[in-house]
C-alpha cells in the first residue's frame, strides 16, 4: 500500500530524499481516501488514465490496477526513477519526466488515445493548481472527467466564486461540466502536512445545455470579455466593432446593459454574445 505513512517514510529514507516542497509535494498517506477518489472516479478497464504529478504513487497504484492504460506526469527525475523501479511489474503505466505546464497536450492526446475514454486524475501541487486547471479547461481536450483534489479554499472558490473571484473559467466549467465534491481531505492525511485541508472534485463533461458551434472561439470571447474587470462590456466589444456604438446597439438588441461588466453576465448572455459574434 503506497498510501501509507510507512510506505512514503520508507520509500524517501531507502532513496535518501526528502520531499521537495517547492514542488509541493505532499504526498498523500490515506488508503481510505485513496479509495474513495478511485471509486468514485468513474475509472474503468477501459479508461486511459492521466496523472500529474503521480509523486511516489499512491493514486497511480490504484489506477494501474483498474485503467487499461496509465500514464503519469511527474516534474521530479528523483520521483520518476523510483516510480520505473517501484512499478516495473506494471506494464501498462508509462511515465513521461516532464513539468505538465511545459508540455503540449497536443502530443498526449493522440488518435489512439482519445479512442478510449480517458480521466485525468491529480493530487495537485498547489503552487499551480490554477495553471493546470486552466490549461486543461480552456485547450477542451477531449477527456471525459478530471479527478483533483486541491486546497479546501481553492475548492470552493471554483464552486461558489463570490463576484469578485468569478471569472472565465467558472462560466466554462458551467458550460460544460458538471462539479461534485467526492471527499474532504484533512491536512492529517498527508506528509508532509500542510496548513490547510484539501477537497477532492470530480469535473464532469456533459452535454452542453447551449449549442456552440466553435467552442475555442467562444472561450476566447469569454476569456476577452473578462479582461481588465473594470472596463465596460460594450468597450470590450469596441474591437470587434467599427466603433463604440455599433457595440452599444448589439448589445441593446440582446437586451444587455451597455455599462455592465463580465461579472455581472450569466453563461446564457455570453453564449448570445458569442454566437452573435460568430461562435
Ligand atoms: N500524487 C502523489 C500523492 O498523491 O501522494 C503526489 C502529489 S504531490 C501534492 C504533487 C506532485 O506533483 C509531486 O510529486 C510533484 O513533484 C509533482 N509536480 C509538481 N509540479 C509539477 C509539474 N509542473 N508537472 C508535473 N508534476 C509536478
């Protein structure tokens, strides 16, 4: 069991380590949690699975044992050299020594790949969990559900954004995936321990409720829509108009106030926005 106390001690004293903590690397030490994530994960015999950040692997065992295939992520050469040799009996985990922000997603998702349904599962390094969200959120890969967990606090900002902490990405999950929490992690169940307790999401593709033909092009608008928060929605629009008041009468004719801002839009008028504008 590599969701253990003695398995992460055991391990980091036979490789002579200590976990690096601007990797963030708090390792989890829960076999009940690790439990839970997987079996609420919606992994199958099937399922390609995608880890960032696999550490000393107490996600990736679970899911070499269920997935068709995984393949994990892992920043840390020492992390990745105990991995190949503490997992060498399992032949369908490749690890690839790569820094996840760095990689082009591009090359992950091959043909092969996106035939099966794949998860992307992740303990998150917490000094750029907003990063890896956004990366995998707004490129609209073709994953099925992604399984994180992350501090308690991020957690609930992506759940209940106060208005001032809403943004492009919430109005994207909204669009596309459905959120629900699996689990809360206490900071007990990790080593090292962290400051605060964690949440595990599972973020569902669904079918959207609102047709878009060019999904890339609509998460553009919305992401430009949000830019400088101060600035007035029909200024934003000024660029994809002649002048100012083209974009006020666009927005009068979709019975949106020219003085409002992105903050104040729900998913529904971005998306007639969005359509108008050729989405
Ligand atoms: N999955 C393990 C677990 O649950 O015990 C470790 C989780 S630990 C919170 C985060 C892991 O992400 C560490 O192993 C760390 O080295 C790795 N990591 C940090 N930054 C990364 C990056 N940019 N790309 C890939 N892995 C990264």
């Amino acid at each position: 069991m590599r969701s253990s106390k003695k398995y992460v001690d055991g391990t980091l004293r036979k490789y002579h380590l200590t976990a690096n903590k601007a990797l963030g690397q708090n390792f989890l030490v829960s076999q009940n949690i690790t439990d839970k994530i997987v079996e609420n994960s919606g992994i199958s015999k099937k399922s390609i699975v995608i880890e960032i950040g696999p550490g000393l692997g107490a996600l990736t065992e679970a899911c070499v044992k269920i997935a068709k295939q995984v393949i994990a992520i892992e920043i840390d050469k020492n992390m990745c050299n105990i991995l190949q040799e503490e997992f060498k009996d399992a032949l369908n985990l490749t690890i690839i020594h790569q820094d996840f922000l760095k990689m082009d997603l591009n090359q992950l998702f091959t043909f092969d790949i996106c035939l099966s349904p794949i998860t992307i599962i992740s303990n998150l390094p917490y000094y750029i969990t907003s990063q890896i969200l956004t990366k995998i959120i707004y490129g609209n890969y073709p994953i099925q559900n992604l399984i994180v967990m992350m501090q308690k606090e991020v957690a609930n900002k992506l759940i209940h954004p106060t208005l001032k902490e809403y943004g492009p990405l919430h109005i994207i999950l909204e669009y596309k995936y459905k959120i629900t929490t699996i689990t809360h992690v206490s900071k007990n169940d990790y080593l090292p321990r962290p400051e605060i307790d964690s949440m595990v999401l599972r973020i569902e593709r669904k079918k959207p409720k609102y047709q878009i033909n060019d999904e890339l092009k609509f998460f553009q608008i919305v992401k430009d829509l949000f830019k400088m928060r101060r600035k007035t929605i029909a200024n934003h629009l000024t660029h994809y108009f002649s002048d100012k008041n083209e974009a006020i009468l666009f927005l009068n004719r979709l019975n949106i106030s020219a003085d409002s801002r992105a903050e104040q839009l729900d998913l529904e008028k971005f998306i007639q926005i969005a359509k108008e504008l050729g989405a």
